[in-house]
C-alpha cells in the first residue's frame, strides 16, 4: 500500500466545514463522532484525516461529498468550500 501524500493544512480544512455544517460539541470542539456514525467512518481513521493524511482517491470523494464541498478546496482550499457544495447523493 502507497503512502498517503500529506496536503499541508487538509486535516484544518476538514475541522473547518465539520463546524460550518453544525459538528460542534457544547465546549465548542468538533464533533467528530457524530458526524464519523452519520456517515459511516472509522473514527480512527478519520483521525488520520484530521491529522493532514489524505484519503484514498475513492474515500476524498466521498469525504468531499459528505462535507458539502470539493475535493479541490479539501486539498489546497481554494476556492472558497461554499462555492463547490455536493449535495446531490
């Protein structure tokens, strides 16, 4: 298996639109865990994500999708995530 190329600021950019979509625990933290059982991650690896290790061409897609943005704004964060939104499913 190929190791995952690191975007600088990925794992930023998803915290970011967890919280613009509402993941947000009482003390202000994302809340990772709802949003990981919502949409059927592996918290674990979903970890990895917030820790700037990109995901698998098929699972970015997905996470774009489900993050209601683009693959292109998760990797470099241009342009601007609500111009992209994916909501269709």
């Amino acid at each position: 298996m190929a190791k995952s190329e690191a975007w600088p600021d990925f794992g930023v950019r998803v915290r970011q639109r967890l919280r613009e979509l509402g993941y947000v625990r009482p003390d202000g933290s994302e809340d990772i865990s709802r949003f990981t059982v919502k949409n059927g991650y592996v918290i674990t690896l979903f970890y990895k994500y917030l820790s700037n290790t990109t995901p698998s061409r098929e699972n970015l897609i997905r996470l774009a999708r489900d993050l209601q943005t683009s693959v292109e704004w998760l990797l470099t964060g241009h342009p601007e995530p609500q111009l992209y939104c994916l909501t269709e499913r």
